[in-house]
C-alpha cells in the first residue's frame, strides 16, 4: 500500500506543477458558472387537452436541477475527462520515459492503479468545480430572477448517484484504452469523446426512457427523461381542472418542486462503477512492464 501512496501521490504533485491543470479548474468553474447563467430555463411543449402550449422547467427546481446538472453541465464537463485519463500511463511513452520508470523498484500493480487513482482523483475534482459552480449560480438566480432556492441535498444526491458513476466509467475506460495503446493516446481521447457523446443522444434517438438503457447509461440522461416524462403527464392531467390558463404557469411549477426519486438508479451505477475499477483491475494483471513501443514525438 505504501507503493501505491507514493506512486499517486507523486504523479498529483506532477499535476499540481502542471499549469494547464490549474488553468483547467477554474477553466471548468468559469464555465459552468456561465453556462448556468446563460441556460437555465427549458420550455417544454404540453398538451392541456384542449390546446399545445409551452411550460417552463427552472433550473433549481427539484425537475430542473437534474435537466442543469446532468444534460447541460455534465454531458460536457465529462469531455474533459478523456483528456486527463488516457495520459495516465501514456504520457510516460509520449516522453519517452517509460523505460526508466519501470527500472525503478515499484510493483507494477502500484504503477497503474496509482496512475489511475491520480487521474480520478483529478477528474473528481473538476467535478467539484462543476457542483460549486451551480451552488453559486443557483444564490445568483434566486436573488436576481427569483428562482425557487435549489435543494443541496437533491444536488450532493445527483453527485453521488450520477456525476461519480460517469466519471469513474469514463475515466477506467479513457485510462485502460491509453495504457494498452499509448501511441494511439490523441486518437483514443476523441473517441471517448465522440463515444460519450453517443451515449447522450442515444437517450432521445433510441432509448426515449423506456428501456433497460434508461437505468443503465452511464450519462445519466435517464434520470432526466423519467422525471420530466413524469412532470408532463402530472401536469396535462392536473390542468384539465384548471380552466384559468394565468394559473398554469403556478401549476407548473409547483409540479416540478414535487420530490425526484433517485433510487431505480443507485444499483446499476454501483454496478458500473464496480465494472470500471475491475476493468483497471485486470489491467494492473496484465499490463507488461516492458514493450516493443517507440515513442513518436
């Protein structure tokens, strides 16, 4: 265990002189911030059984907070994250020093999980930027627009059972891929990318929250598409009561204040999580300390 603490401990200290990590934090916090500012509202098209019409989803709503977090700020945040991961080990390869590391008297199984302990750590840290950013946001919103006061509970609760899921997935994936093809390091970051990117869309394209995908989907967007599928039938049946189309819109929101339920997704999320760190598992039980690779600067 003492191999594996110095190991991560010393590539975080590499990373703390890195200057573009430091100019990624407070990169990704600037830009969650104004992505919250700029889209926090979502109209979403009804039918109140006479007419269409058109209700809003606030972004610090109990629905609302989920649609911010997870569709907007997470489907890109997690872009990042195959930039930090798949350099974990690779990077040794780029500087063409991977030889000299394993030289030196550290188990190989320390070597890789420290690596990617690092890389996660990292990673989970510009998650935090992102909860931070909306906790701001959210003040800001409530004093400005007035917005109903977001639910910290309800935002630590969709960290834990969404963000870190996708993280940890994305960043097991994005480190194993670099640590098996390290020369294909920049090709491999555009297709975790592209790959995450499918996943989202796959939601609307295929999936539309009625499946085992739903629960499954490492992007979370299911949540989303649950809940707000579940706002829109509330609120279609509840306004066929309300003949005064002024007290819609108070209708509406109300609906979206009713509580999120989290749990359907807690036992497939664990499970990915648990999928991901066996992946790097077996990649600390077969990676080979010594390979016919050159380098190309």
């Amino acid at each position: 265990m003492k191999s594996l603490f110095n190991v991560t401990s010393w590539e975080l200290k590499r990373a703390r002189l890195d200057r573009s990590l430091w100019m990624m934090l407070p990169a990704v916090f600037v830009f969650c911030l104004a992505m919250t500012w700029f889209k926090h509202v979502w109209a979403r098209p009804v039918v109140d059984g006479r007419v269409g019409e058109t209700i809003n989803i606030l972004g610090t709503t109990q629905i609302g907070l989920p649609y911010l977090v997870i569709e907007l700020l997470l489907t890109l945040v997690a872009l990042v994250f195959p930039f930090v991961a798949t350099d974990g080990l690779a990077r040794d390869y780029r500087q063409r020093l991977h030889e000299l590391t394993m030289a030196t008297a550290i188990p190989t199984w320390a070597y890789v999980w420290g690596r990617y302990l690092a890389s996660l750590l990292i990673n989970l840290l510009l998650t935090v930027c992102l909860l931070a950013a909306v906790l701001l946001a959210g003040g800001l919103l409530r004093s400005f627009a007035g917005y109903p006061m977001l639910s910290t509970v309800l935002l630590l609760a969709i960290w834990g059972v969404a963000i870190i899921p996708a993280a940890t997935v994305l960043t097991s994936v994005s480190f194993v891929l670099g640590a098996f093809w390290p020369r294909l390091a920049n090709g491999l970051k555009l297709a975790g990318l592209v790959g995450w990117l499918v996943l989202v869309f796959m939601v609307d394209a295929w999936d539309r929250g009625t499946t085992w995908f739903t629960y499954w989907n490492p992007t979370s967007y299911g949540i989303v598409r649950v809940n707000l599928d579940s706002l829109v039938a509330q609120y279609q049946t509840a306004v066929l009561g309300v003949p005064d189309p002024s007290q819609h819109a108070a209708l509406a929101l109300k609906l979206q204040q009713a509580p999120v339920s989290l749990t359907p997704w807690i036992a497939p999320h664990a499970v990915l999580v648990l999928l991901s760190l066996t992946l790097v598992a077996a990649t600390a039980l077969l990676f080979s300390r010594f390979r016919p690779v050159v380098a190309q600067s």
